[in-house]
C-alpha cells in the first residue's frame, strides 16, 4: 500500500501537459464513476451500427467496465481520490483489473464522442489533411492503413490514430482495453480516433466480416470531434 501510495504521488509528474489539455473533458472525473450517456439515439448509427448492437455494447458493456472499475478502487482511497486519467497513468501496476476497467471505461466513452449520425460527421480540417498527406501520403492511404491495422487486430482490442511525442501522426494498435495512454504502450500519444474491434462491437450485424464493419464505421466517424482533439493535442 505504501508503494502505491508513492505511485499515485508521482502520477502529475508523469503525466505530459499535452495529454492533459487534450484529454480534460474526458479524464476528470474521478470516483465514483458513471456511464455517460450516448450523444445521439442509440438508432443513428444505423445502417452502419445497428440499435441493438449500440444498446448491447452501450448499456451492458461499457457499464460493466464503469461497474467493474467502482469496485476495483472501492477498497483504496489513494485510488478514489485519482482521476480516470490518473488512474490510466499507474494501471501497470494497480492490477489487472483496474487496468482492465479504467481502458474500458476511458475507450468507450472515447468511441461514442468520435461517432456521428451519417452525414454529419464532417471531413478532415485543412490542418489535420494536411498532417494525414505528410505521414501518410494521402487520406485514403491513412483509411487503408487504419483498416489494415484494426483488421489484423488478433483477437481483441482497439485501432488508433495518435499524435505522438514528435507531433507526427500515426496509426497503433493495442490488446484488450489497452490504449495509447498507459505507460507500458509500445507507442505512447494522444488518442485522435478511435475504433473498437471487440466482437461485441459487431458480431450482431457483421459475423466474422470484421472488414465489413470496419468499412461501414467510416461513413459514421465523426471528423468534427477528430479535428477539435488534433487542434487541442497541438496546442
């Protein structure tokens, strides 16, 4: 316990002030924590995502990741007075069910705010097409590069763009409910979108055809909110 008194003391040292800014709306809340709500109905993502696949992946899954991470620091006040941020910043040594359940939580409410009804996602800001055609070549060299890697996602886990430390664009992926956040990440940056490759994501509407939800989710990303989070990271 004292040890983990000592990490959770070092937490704000370790934490980059980029992330911080970039991250604020998302990783201030602190314990207890609760499922935000879905900014949109849970109908209009269709026909991309369907409504019983958003109820299902919504309001079981996601609020079993916030269920699970209550319990998980219910028992450590060190751990309840840290932020979700905070907590991404020790979850390599907290144990693996905080790690587990502050991604889940930290990944989902991520991937809500980077969707959008059809049509009404936006397009690429001139400043964030202009950073894709420097590491990347082109816009549809990046989506063939993101759906590469959220395809050969080996079992479960997440596919992202990050802004990394050097300030250049990348696409990563990470196991389970890992993410760019944590320490232990082989390519540490700021999340700027974000797609889920968990069967529960898709298995109602796709089957096994993940490279047919990957297809369908680009029609209901939403720009806007990718554009505001690489405006913010620069910052």
């Amino acid at each position: 316990m004292k040890a983990l008194h000592l990490l959770c003391l070092a937490v704000a040292a370790w934490t980059a002030p980029v992330h911080a800014e970039s991250e604020r709306a998302l990783t201030e809340e602190n314990a207890p924590f609760s499922l935000p709500a879905l900014p949109y109905p849970a109908t209009a993502l269709a026909p991309a995502i369907d409504q019983q696949t958003m109820d299902i992946h919504h309001g079981r899954h996601h609020k079993a990741y916030v269920d699970n991470l209550n319990k998980a620091v219910s028992a450590s006040p060190q751990l309840q007075a840290l932020s979700l941020r905070e907590l991404l910043a020790v979850s390599d040594k907290a144990g693996p069910s905080l790690r587990n359940n502050a991604g889940g939580h930290y990944n989902h409410s991520l991937f809500w705010s980077l969707l959008a009804p059809p049509g009404q996602g936006g397009a690429p800001s001139e400043a964030l097409l202009t950073a894709i055609n420097k590491d990347f070549g082109s816009l549809p060299k990046f989506k063939e590069a993101f759906s590469k890697a959220a395809t050969g996602v080996f079992g479960s886990g997440w596919a992202w763009l990050i802004l990394d430390g050097e300030g250049a664009l990348k696409v990563v992926t990470t196991p389970n409910q890992d993410n760019p956040l944590m320490p232990f990440t082989d390519t540490p940056g700021v999340p700027l979108l974000a797609l889920d490759v968990w069967e529960h994501a898709y298995y109602l509407e796709y089957q096994n055809k993940r490279p047919a939800y990957i297809d369908a989710w680009w029609s209901v990303v939403n720009w806007n909110e990718v554009n505001e989070r690489f405006k913010r990271a620069r910052q």
